[in-house]
C-alpha cells in the first residue's frame, strides 16, 4: 500500500509552518471543504509543541483559531 504526504517540516519555526500549511487550510474551510492537519512523528520530536506551542510561540492551532475569528468577524463587517 502506498502513502502520501504533503509536507516534512524539518528546522521551521510555528510561524513558518503556519504561514505553509495552516493558511491553506484555512482557507479550504471557508472555500467549504473540511480540514485536517496530522502531526505524525517519533515520541520528543515536537509534535506537540508545533501543534500547541507556548505563549511566546503559538503552534498551528492557536494560530489558526485566530485567524479564523478574524476572518469570521472581517465577513461579519462587510455584510453590515
């Protein structure tokens, strides 16, 4: 069986994995389609911290969820 994959991201920063892949998925939400992103890897190896990260460097998760509001409230204030 074969697999495929759409990124490896080795020595990036949250940032920079966010601005690669958690844009486009944002954006494959609101084009209508649903999103996942998998953080597959050896125990100690970050996934956690690329995810989540800390309160100085977001991981992808935070990161998306504010950009998501912000986008929520940009659509609100053109429909008024």
């Amino acid at each position: 069986e074969e697999f495929s994959y759409d990124h490896v991201f080795e020595n990036f920063t949250n940032y920079a994995v966010y601005s690669i892949l958690g844009k486009r998925v944002l954006q494959s939400i609101f084009d209508g389609y649903n999103s996942c992103v998998f953080a597959y890897g050896q125990t100690g190896s970050g996934k956690t911290h690329t995810m989540i990260g800390r309160e100085t460097d977001q991981g992808i998760i935070p990161r998306l969820c504010d950009d998501l509001f912000l986008r929520i409230d940009e659509m609100r204030d053109k429909m008024e």
